[in-house]
C-alpha cells in the first residue's frame, strides 16, 4: 500500500473478513472423535446442542468484502446500515480487536474507540485507576493523564464514584466514564459504535457536541455507528452506508438517510413494497401495503397551496372492519411533525386487495424536505383504542416556498407555517 497523504488518517484497500460459521471444536478430544464418528456414518452429532443449525465443515460467512474507503483528518463520518451489514466488523478491524482475512489497513495516529459498554475497563479497579489504564494503552505518561483527569471526572458526572471498582458502575455509567475518556485522551481517531444509546438523552446530547467540537476545533476525525438517524444528521458531515458486507454509498448525510430509510432518489415517485425491507412490525398485521405513488405526477416538488395526491394499494391478511389510515410527516431530522387522519375508509375480507386515492394538503410546511410512513388502524371493539395493523416507511417529498417574500425560512423556526399574523396597532 502506497504511503498515506498528509491530510488523510485512514485507507482500507480490498479489506475482506470472513467468519467460520458454527462451533470449532467442541472443548475435548474425545467429544471431537464422538462428533467425527457420528458424522462419518451418516447419524446427528450427539454433542450439537438443541435447537442450534449444524454447518458444513468449511462453510464461511463474509462479514466484509472488497472495502475501499479513505478518510481524512478532521471529517465526521457516519455508518448506517441494516444490522449484519457490516458496521461492528469494520470498527473491530479498525480498532485491531481482529485482523482483516484479506487486504490492507493503513492510518496514521492513535485510535481511541468504544465498541461495546465497558470495553478496555478492568472491572477489579476504580473508575480512577481505568483512566490511567486507558492512558497507558495510548502510549500517554501518567503526568499526561493527570492534566486531564479534572476534566474526565468533570464530563463522565461520575464524581461520587470515581474511587469506586467499575464492576459497580451501572451501564450508564460505564458509556458516561468511557467516552469521557476516549474524548479526552490524545487520540487522534475516535470511534464509536452505538453504544452512546444506553446513556440518557441529555448526555447522548452532550457527546454528540464533544464529538462535532473534537472534530472542529482540534481536527480530529471521528467514525460514529448509530441507528438513530437524527444523531446522524446532526454531528456527521459525511456518511457511509453498507448492505451485506459492502459499501452502497459514500457521500453526503442526507442522501444517505434517504438510502437507508427507504427515500433513495430525488425522482422517488412510486414504491412497490415486494418483501418487508420497508415495513416496520406491528403486533396484529391484518393488512399489507402493496405500492404507494404520487398519482399521475412526475414531481415529488411541491410549491405553495398544493395538493399531494397519493395512491395506496393494500390487501387484507383478516377480515377487517373500517380501517382507517395515518400519514406520518417527518422532517429532514425524521423527527415526527404531524400526520394525516381519515378514519373507516374501508372493509374487508381476507384476501381482497383494494387501491384508495387521496389528497394532502401541503400549505402548512414551509421550505425543506420530508419523510412520510402509512399507517393503517382499526379501532379496538368495545373501546377507543387504535390499533395498527400495518405500518410502512413512504415516500419522500420537497416543498417549496411560493414566490414572493424576502425572508429565508430558517429550520431553528421549524417546519410548520401558521397562519398569518395581523398587527393591530
């Protein structure tokens, strides 16, 4: 591999891990003959535990495959993808937690990471002791550390237990203790894989503001792996997206977003849901959303007062009765910012498919892009609770602002316009 440019901290080339699939021994010599034996006359391996699938010897899994990728210093670069596509595998390789089976690795400066909660801590010592651990793994003399030790204790909020064996520490505290670690240490690289989802909101909020000022200020690069894609959009200026082992995507945040949720292109206008890829599990699924369009239209740009016409197609799982239907909006963030209700428009029996036409008034959303789910409900007999019985991820849409006015819609406003206000004097 040729020598890394000045500016960039990372480069895989051709980077392939596999994994053999079932269990590699079974712990004694004379388990391995019975399991041998067994097998070569044709009869179940008698030490194959219950309930669990029996592999071929030799059958592998590719965790990765032909990785190219080149990071450089300073960028903030998000990993999405479906679980099993390959995000842990990447950052374990990485973090040199497992060596890749083929290609190459090449970064310049240290590399701090959190990959699960309580990675690098030794459960026997202190919070304080685990700080001058992680230290040392950097290479950081312990007066090093000790300048930064105010400050880890100050951020992890884990003053009253910082003399205390982490074995102790809840979960939450681990992740508080560890970022506040991997954040302040000098390391160059800081990667992190979720586990900023088991700390409470305020706190994931404080390291996301860490991370995006670590990148900022000091030029470091940080790789975050997360599901919540709104994390994602606030701190990363750059966004990866793998499927099955490789890479789909390489490029900005919010077309990214779009490609993992199911809103791949700007020109999105139909969608025909043939497996469950964009369905999200409801507990009594009766019905099933075949296609969603946008009605005879070559746009997915509205402007003003329009209308968004939608078409659904669905068919019925149970007999049904008045279902209704619920049209989430989420903005850029796919934060929730309403939604549409139409209750019992139709019944139906099982099999039946049937297709329904609507219109969506767009005159309340000023300038930006949105995500919309289908909902379909049923009311619980006997009472008023609803009841979901299918949901699925929709179409994406644009909307902009009519002509006329000076003033640029800023998303800190949000994204609801309300009616006009009227001076009195």
């Amino acid at each position: 591999m040729k020598q890394l440019e000045k500016d960039v901290v990372i480069r895989t080339t051709g980077l392939r891990k596999e994994y053999n699939l079932g269990v590699i021994g079974s712990g004694t010599l004379r388990r391995d003959v019975q399991s041998w034996y067994a097998k070569k006359r044709g009869r179940e391996d008698p030490n194959r535990k219950i309930g669990t699938e029996a592999h071929e010897k030799g059958e592998i899994f590719v965790a990765l495959k032909d990785f190219d990728v080149e990071i450089k210093r300073g960028e903030r670069i998000g990993i999405i993808g479906a679980n099993g596509a390959g995000k842990s595998t990447f950052l374990k390789l990485l973090s040199r937690i497992t060596s890749p089976t083929d290609g190459e690795i090449a970064y310049r400066g240290r590399i701090a990471s959190m990959l699960e909660v309580g990675t690098g801590f030794n459960g026997e010592l202190t919070g304080r002791e685990n700080i001058y651990l992680n230290g040392a793994i950097l290479g950081m003399t312990r007066a090093e550390v000790d300048k930064k030790m105010d400050e880890i204790i100050a951020f992890s909020e884990c003053e009253t237990f910082i003399d205390t064996p982490v074995k102790r520490y809840s979960s939450g505290m681990f992740v508080k203790l560890a970022f506040a670690v991997a954040a302040h240490l000098d390391a160059e690289i800081l990667i992190m894989d979720e586990v900023l989802a088991v700390g409470d909101m305020k706190f994931q909020r404080k390291c996301i503001d860490k991370m995006r000022q670590l990148a900022i200020d000091e030029n470091r690069t940080v790789l975050y792996v997360s599901h919540n894609m709104s994390t994602i959009q606030d701190l990363c200026n750059r966004c990866l997206v793998l499927s099955h082992g490789e890479k789909v995507f390489d490029g900005g945040v919010d077309e990214a977003v779009a490609l993992y949720l199911g809103g791949e292109k700007d020109d999105f206008f139909a969608l025909t849901y043939e497996d469950d890829r964009y369905k999200t599990l409801v507990r009594h699924h009766e019905a099933n959303i075949t296609e969603a369009k946008y009605n005879g239209l070559t746009t997915n740009r509205f402007q003003g007062d329009a209308v968004m016409p939608l078409e659904l197609s669905w068919e019925y799982l149970a007999d049904v009765s008045n279902i209704g239907l619920r049209v989430e909006i989420m903005d850029f963030k796919h934060y929730p910012i309403t939604a549409y209700l139409i209750e019992n428009i139709h019944s139906g029996k099982k099999g039946e498919t049937v297709t329904k036409r609507f219109q969506l008034n767009l005159s309340g959303f000023v300038q930006g892009n949105y995500f919309t789910n289908y909902v379909l409900f049923r009311k619980e007999e006997g009472s008023n609770k609803v009841i979901d019985i299918e949901h699925a991820m929709g179409l994406r849409f644009y909307k902009y602002p009519a002509n006329g006015g000076d003033i640029r819609w800023l998303k800190a406003w949000g994204s609801m316009l309300n009616p006009g206000i009227e001076e009195i004097e």
